[in-house]
C-alpha cells in the first residue's frame, strides 16, 4: 500500500493535532501571589563552595512573608532546607565556615533569638533572646564573639504624677506624652523611649554585653578591626540628631573599655564601614549640601585622611565587601540595572555581574544583595520574568552561573507578559527619558490594548528590568504596562536626579507624558484607553496628572502627598521633607508648598479617580488621602477611597494586600472602559 494512502495521510494528521492545537499555558492569576517565592540574604561560606539564603514564600494561611535557610553548592549539585519551622534570616558564617549565625522567631513569639548552628552536624544552640530584634550579626576574626546592635527601651520621665485607678477599678488609658522629634515610624507605630545599642556576645551562648549607652542610635552592622579589640560603626552623637537626619559619623569602639574614638567628622552621613585586612576603612559617604538626591560615594580611611575611590562614576554605591585580595567588591544601580563590581585601591572598577536584585517582588525597584567568600560572590539574580535567585560568579570574571530556579514549578505553567526597554524624548527639554513596556501574554502587535502607566515612588528611586508581580498581573487582566524612570530617578548621576531638586512635581510630568506618546505612536495602543497609577511618589505623580490633563479613562493615586503643609505637619518623616524638599518652612513660604501640592490642581480634575492608602500609613497619612477625596467630592468628580485596615506605608507588606491592590486597581479600571477583572480573581472573592 502507498505510503500516501489517506489512511496513512490520517494518522499522520492524528499525530500532529495535538501540537498544532496546544495553546499557551493562562497568565497569572490573583491568587498566584501566594505561589510565589524569592530568594534573598544570600551568603557564600569562606571556601566558596555553598551559599546559604533566605528562601521566601508568600503564606497563604498567615497572609506573611516567611522564611526558611537553605542551602545550595556553587556547583549547583546540592540544593536542601537548613533551618525550617521557624522564620529564620539573616544567617552569617563563621570565618572558619563551620558555624552559622541567625536569628530565628517562632510563630506567635514577639521575641528574636540569636542562634548558632554547626553546620556538619546541626546541633543548634540559642546564644541569645532578645525582647527587640538585632540586627545583622559580626564574627569575631577568631570566631568566638558575635556583635551586633539592638534597640533598647528606656523609661519615660512622666510629666505628672497622678493617682491610679484603685484596685478592680477599670479606668480609660493613660494620655501618651510626647516630647521627642520622632515619635512615630511608618510600620513600628509609635516610637518608645530608647536608642539602638550595641552589643556583643559569646558565641556560644551567654549574656550580651552593652558597648554603648546614651541617646544615641548605632546605625548597621558593626565591623571588626583585624585583632578583635575593637568594632567600627555608624552612629550620629550630636545632641541634634533628631533634627538632623542626614548626618552621621564612623566610631572605633574599644571592647575592653568601652572607650569610643570618632574617626570621621563632617557634615553628612558616614556609614557601612568595612575594615581591610590592614586596619584600612572603607566606607560610604556624602558632603551634605541639602540637596534632595546625593550621590553616595566609596571612601577610604588608611593611615592618612580619608581618600575618594571613585570620584568619577557619578552613582551610589553600597555595601563595600573586602574580597581575599584586598579589593573592595561593590554594588550599584546604573540606568535601571543594579551591577557588582570590584574596585581596586588604586580606584579602578571592574565589572563583575549585572541584574542584581528581584526582592521587591511588586514593583521593579532595586534593591537585591551579594557576599564574598573563597574567590566568589554570591547574589541575588533578578530579570523580568522571575524574582530573586541564587547566583555566583567568580572574583576574576566569567560567567554568571545561576545556582536556584524557584519559581519555575509555576512560571511553567503561567504565561509571563515580554518586557522590551523603551526610551523617549521629552517634551520639556529634549533630554532621553528611560522606561520600560510590558506587553501582555499572547501579545499580537496589530490589535490595540489598554495601556497602563505605572509611577514609581521615591521620589529618589528607579524602576528597571526587574520582575514586578504587580505589573505582570496588569498585564495579565490584558493590558500593555509602561513603568519609566522620569527625571528624578537615581541611577542616571546627580545632575538627572536634582532636575526635580525644589521642583517637585515639575518637569517629571512632561517626561511621563512623553513616554506614554511613544508608546501609543507604535500603534499598538489604543489612545482612548489610557489609565495611570503609582504609589508614594507616583500617587504624587498620579494627582498632579489628572489634575493637568484628562487624557486617561480612570486613575488610581495610591498613598499621596496631597497637601505638602499637612504632609510637614502629620509624617513620620517631616524634619528630612522639611530640610531637604523645600527651601523653607510651610509658615515662611506658603506659596512655594501650595504650587507643589496636588491639592492646588483638583478643581482641573475630571478624570475618574480612586485614591487607594493604608490606614496605618504615617509616611503619606491617610489624612492627605482623606483631603483629595473630599475634594474629588465638592468637584463631583467620579471617585472613591479605598482605606486597607492595619496596613501602613507598604500596602503590599501582607500578600493580601499586594492581591487587593491590585484587583481594585483593575476594579475601577474596567468600571471606566478597561479589562474584565474576573479572568484573574479565580472563583474567591472578598465580596466588596
């Protein structure tokens, strides 16, 4: 029979449908939040051969961020748990690399305890509990001290006294006093009396010991000199600290006396010291000349005055790491991109790695970490399509190998939206305007989708080609997402970044409307479905927007500035607006706060808009919040406010909250022309 016959010519058609009908696995769902896991903090031990990190999942049943340690080789052959049942972080290794350090918190325990592990054999010991976290721990050079700093509460001067309630009596609280600067911060709530501290203790277990005391804050984690007499730190002594929050100065502090030398002296914050293997400092630092952005720069302190590694490179850096040679391994976010490099002491940089970061898993921001340890580095790899990774690379250059791939279980069976870089020209003085688009999955270049702009915060901060489960979800309900990095924006040098230095919002407006133009000029966008949102600095944005064109069908403005008076005189963080932000108080120049203040702008406003806070925010109050709603109100503008109970300034703290924002974002968009919000929501809902 001819190989041709129709009985053949059938079962090979038989065998080639499945393919030619497989269809693309869905998007993201909303509850796909809980899926997902990133890594973070991860350590490489003094061989180079294992790295240790947090492993991060989103729990679905306590609506938290927890965490196990585990392991992994720099080979990749050997991947297991370390420490699970508890949230345990912040795991830091021994110089010989036999033991392990972390702190460790057991569910419904308010208390952080400071563990040792041997990690051959896992006995564990608890060395220390603490009733107030501590931060990042230090080594000893001879591995038989760990330092660290911790908060230690003092005890109020009260301003009457008065009787109390007579026995069985139940009486209303106690008024709270309040005579300090700072008397709350955003997600801790109201500051109790005391200061940071630091401590030492033995490493295998014993009573911390206090090395400082007085009104002071020891800021980051404590180095230690070569001989282990002494530690370094960070610490503001000046008896206005609390009015003067950009500034701080290095710190020797002797362990046998508590004596405490200063090493550096200037008028802007000194900090991150590492101590080299000669005595030599290296840290962080800037002349404060009250601008809003300040590039960090990378010092070092030897025997003489202190001296500018790279006083040309023009971006901040952070986390300066001694590698075996003596050269300084360094991190920092250049166009979008968070990089690693190695400096030498003669100021040369070499490239190590690029696209550090992914744990700031709703936006793209920056952020992301590295160690060094037996010729290696190890880091946090991030890229539109997955969060924070495990990564190595060797000191002398190669390859970047990627050691973990946790969230490949679901990306393979989820269709991620494609991210292609964009830049535009701005309409306010020609300068290159930098963004990003997302396009949504099973993207056909010849329809036209809704499109989403989507502000970053910040102000001082950038976006870039990092994942951001927020904008993948945004383009998963089918629209094409555009985030840019408007002037203001770090990591485009100093000069870029004070374009909006007294001047905010200003010209950053003219360069989002730019970039949304050349997108929609690629005609793929439907120009009569425009929608905008962003959060903090972006809500800022988002506000001014609305209220000087009614280009988009609807926007969200989350946790806004709206009244920069009222914002000086109910945050968290007003004397650093007040100094850095403005030129002068609210009270001497009322006109240069209102011409800022969207407030000014919300009788132009006929755009359908949300405004989306927590309740608990003091960075943005949900009193700016309640003021614009009020206001959209009185104009009879179509509006609504949502208020997200117990959340502070990071709504998405609690995945619940990084789920809810984004569906009622979604929400008001499809009440105002956008995307069926049900493709994501699953069969759950919140009935609201």
């Amino acid at each position: 029979m001819s190989t041709n016959s129709p009985v053949h010519l059938l079962v090979a058609l038989l065998f080639l449908l499945p393919s030619a009908v497989a269809q693309d696995p869905p998007p993201l769902g909303l509850m796909d939040v809980f899926e997902v896991e990133y890594a973070s903090d991860p350590q490489v031990s003094p061989d180079g051969r294992t790295v240790v990190y947090r492993r991060n999942r989103l729990d679905v049943q306590t609506d938290r961020v927890r965490g196990d340690l585990w392991r992994v080789s720099t080979d990749g052959t050997v991947h297991q748990p370390l420490v699970v049942g508890v949230d345990a972080g912040a795991a830091r290794w021994s110089p010989d690399g036999t033991r392990l350090a972390y702190v460790a918190q057991d569910e419904g325990d308010e208390r952080r305890h400071l563990m040792v592990r041997w990690v051959e054999s896992g006995v564990t010991v608890p060395v220390a509990r603490l009733a107030s976290a501590p931060g990042v721990v230090a080594w000893s050079p001879d591995g038989t001290t760990l330092a660290f700093t911790r908060f230690v509460e003092g005890e109020a001067t009260p301003l009457a006294s008065l009787p109390g309630p007579p026995e069985g009596a139940t009486w209303a609280d106690a008024p709270r006093v309040i005579e300090t600067t700072v008397y709350r911060q955003d997600g801790a709530g109201f500051t109790k009396p005391g200061h940071r501290q630091l401590f030492v203790v033995p490493a295998e277990g014993g009573t911390p010991r206090a090395l400082t005391e007085g009104p002071y804050d020891v800021d980051g984690t404590p180095a230690w000199t070569p001989d282990g007499a002494a530690l370094v730190v960070s610490s503001d002594r000046r008896d206005d600290a609390d009015l003067d929050p950009g500034d701080s100065d290095l710190w020797r502090v002797d362990l046998a006396t508590r004596q405490i030398t200063r090493l550096t002296d200037r008028v802007g914050p000194d900090a991150s010291p590492a101590v080299g293997p000669r005595g030599q400092i290296a840290y962080l630092g800037a002349d404060d000349r009250r601008l809003g952005y300040q590039v960090t720069n990378l010092y070092l302190r030897g025997d003489g005055e202190p001296r500018q590694l790279l006083p040309t490179l023009d971006r901040d850096l952070q986390d300066p790491t001694w590698t075996p040679d003596g050269d300084l391994a360094v991190q920092y976010d250049d166009q979008g991109t968070t990089k690693l490099a190695v400096v030498d002491g003669r100021g040369r940089l070499r490239a190590l790695a690029e696209n550090v970061g992914g744990t700031s898993i709703g936006r793209p921001y920056g952020g992301g970490s590295f160690s060094v340890g037996g010729g290696r580095v190890a880091f946090t790899l991030t890229a539109p399509d997955h969060p924070a990774d495990v990564a190595v690379v060797d000191l002398d250059g190669g390859d970047v190998r990627r050691l973990t791939h946790l969230n490949d279980d679901l990306f393979s069976q989820r269709t991620l939206g494609a991210v292609e870089e964009i830049w535009a020209e701005s309409s306010a003085d020609g300068r290159r305007v930098h963004g990003w688009v997302m396009t949504p999955p099973g993207f056909d270049a010849s329809r036209r989708y809704p499109l989403v702009l989507e502000i970053h915060g910040g102000p001082f901060a950038n976006y870039g080609p990092r994942f951001s489960l927020e904008a993948q979800l945004y383009a998963a309900a089918g629209y094409v997402v555009l985030y840019t990095n408007p002037r203001g924006s770090t990591s485009y040098g100093a000069e870029f970044g004070n374009l909006i230095h007294h001047a905010y919002p200003g010209q950053d407006y003219d360069d989002l409307m730019s970039s949304v133009d050349a997108v929609v000029a690629r005609g793929f966008v439907d120009p009569d479905r425009l929608y905008v949102t962003g959060g903090s600095g972006g809500g800022v944005l988002t506000a001014w927007i609305v209220g000087k064109t009614d280009r988009f069908q609807a926007a969200v403005v989350a946790k806004p500035v709206i009244n920069w008076t009222s914002w000086i005189g109910t945050a968290d963080s007003y004397v650093f607006g007040a100094k850095y932000w403005f030129e002068n108080l609210p009270w001497e120049d009322p006109d240069a706060y209102w011409a800022r203040s969207p407030l000014s702008l919300v009788g132009n406003v006929t755009t359908p808009t949300m405004v989306l806070t927590g309740e608990d925010d003091v960075r943005t109050p949900m009193s700016e919040s309640e003021q614009y709603y009020q206001a959209l109100r009185l104009e009879e503008v179509p509006s609504a406010l949502v208020r997200v109970p117990g959340a502070s300034h990071g709504i998405a703290a609690r995945p619940s909250g990084l789920m809810r924002k984004v569906g009622y974002i979604l929400a008001w968009f499809e009440r105002y022309g956008g995307e069926q919000l049900a493709s994501l929501a699953g069969e759950r809902g919140d009935g609201n």
